[in-house]
C-alpha cells in the first residue's frame, strides 16, 4: 500500500512538471513569434518609409519636368507668335508650313501651304502662211478632205483634180495651175487600176521635205521598234517624240531613188 500510493504521488508530480514546461514552452513560442511580428512590422514601416521618399523625389522630379516642358511650349509659341505677327505686319502671304508639335516649333521650308502661281504655258506656235509651201494646216485639211472622199486611200484622177481646184486649202502658188497642169502632174501616181494612191500625193506635198532614202527608212524604222515596247506596231504620243525621221538632223546623207 505504501508503495502504491508513493508512485502515485510520483505520477502526479511527474504531471505538473509536464504541465509547467509546456506552460513555459506555450509561452516561450508567444514571445518569439510576437518578436517576429515586431521585425516584420518594424521592416514594413521602413519599406513604406522609402516608397514615401521615392514617390516624393519622383513627383519633385515631375514637377520640374513638366515646368521645363512648359516653359518649352510657351517659348515656342512666342516664338510663332512674333514671326506670325511679321509676316501680318509684311502683308506678305505665309508661304511655308508652320509646325508646333509639343514643345517643337519649326518652319518646313519643303511644303509650301498654297500651290504657288503655275508658270502660264506658251503661246501656241503659229505657222505663216507660205505661197509655194504647204503649211500644217493646209497638210491636214487636205487629209481631212482626202480621207472624207476616199477613205480607202484610192481615188480617180478625175477627182483629185476637181479638189485641187479648190484655192481652200492650197497655197497661192497652186491658184493659176491649170486643170490640165494638175493632170500631168497627179497621173505619175496612176497604178495599173487607173486609181491614184492619195497618200503618195499627200507625201509630195511636204516637199521641200527631203525624200527618204532606203536606209533612212530602215534606220527610222528601227529606233521606232525599239521604242515599242510592247510590240503591237503602236506607239503612243510621248514615245513617238522620243524618235527621229529621217529629216531630222543630218540631211547631207546619200539618198537613193
């Protein structure tokens, strides 16, 4: 019995303890943690501190930005505004682009605001008559007349002597040419059909144009393929500038019935 009841009071000393140094353990563990809660509080204050003193630097930074660009912008608007009041005073149009873009001011000297004054075209040629030569006008009202009456470049002497007569379109020199004359002259273009080609007429008419020679018409007739760049026998306006005939330039070369 004495032995039991000794264990017993060991067992409940033995408990005590255990509770005491769990006690002390519980509150060992509430002193460090409250510790570190300190540190981090004590660490997130400082953190917020130097966000504080970063945001203050970049707003001053800022501010002094946006005085500068500022002070900028008004410069240049001065600046416009005295040279706008030049060109006011000068009673002068403004004939370059102004540019303010942000706190830029420029003047671009490569665009003009208006299209200046064009340059007036020049007056058309005018032909003088001549008594002996054709003029182009004469030249294309025969052509016109021709091709009106025989559009298929054919025609009978009969009736290309009746529109000779005609003093229209024809110079001086051919108002006394006889009827007769004009039929000597037109029947060397007679063919075996008794018709007349109109277009060698026509041809004739251009002299003192020179006569082509066969290597004249052989050298117009290449610089003109070679300019016809796609190879269907036409040219347009500016491509058939480009070329030379044959009565251009040197006319002293060797010509060939």
């Amino acid at each position: 019995g004495i032995n039991a009841e000794y264990g017993e009071i060991a067992r409940q000393k033995m408990l005590e303890k255990a509770a005491m140094e769990s006690v002390a353990a519980l509150l060992c563990e509430d002193k460090a943690f409250n510790l570190k809660l300190a540190t981090i509080k004590l660490r997130a204050i400082n953190v917020i501190k130097d966000l504080k003193e970063q945001a203050a630097a970049m707003y001053k930074l800022q501010q002094e930005w946006i005085g500068d660009r500022f002070k900028q912008e008004m410069e240049s608007i001065k600046i416009m505004c005295e040279m706008l009041r030049d060109v006011i005073e000068s009673e002068k149009p403004l004939i370059q682009q102004i540019q303010l873009v942000d706190e830029q001011f420029s003047v671009n000297m490569g665009y003009k605001m208006f299209e200046p004054p064009a340059t007036p075209l020049p007056d058309p040629p005018i032909e003088m008559p001549s008594p002996t030569i054709f003029s182009i006008a004469q030249i294309q009202e025969l052509h016109r007349n021709l091709n009106s009456v025989a559009p298929s470049g054919f025609i009978s002497l009969e009736v290309l002597v009746e529109m000779f007569e005609a003093p229209a379109f024809i110079p001086e020199i051919w108002f006394n040419v006889t009827t007769q004359q004009l039929e000597e002259v037109f029947s060397q273009h007679l063919s075996e059909t008794k018709f007349i080609n109109w277009n060698s007429v026509l041809l004739s008419c251009l002299l003192p144009m020179p006569l082509p020679s066969q290597k004249q018409l052989i050298a117009t007739m290449a610089q003109y393929q070679q300019l016809d760049k796609e190879g269907n026998g036409r040219l347009d306006l500016s491509s058939y500038a480009q070329g030379d005939l044959w009565f251009i330039g040197d006319q002293s070369q060797e010509t060939f019935d």
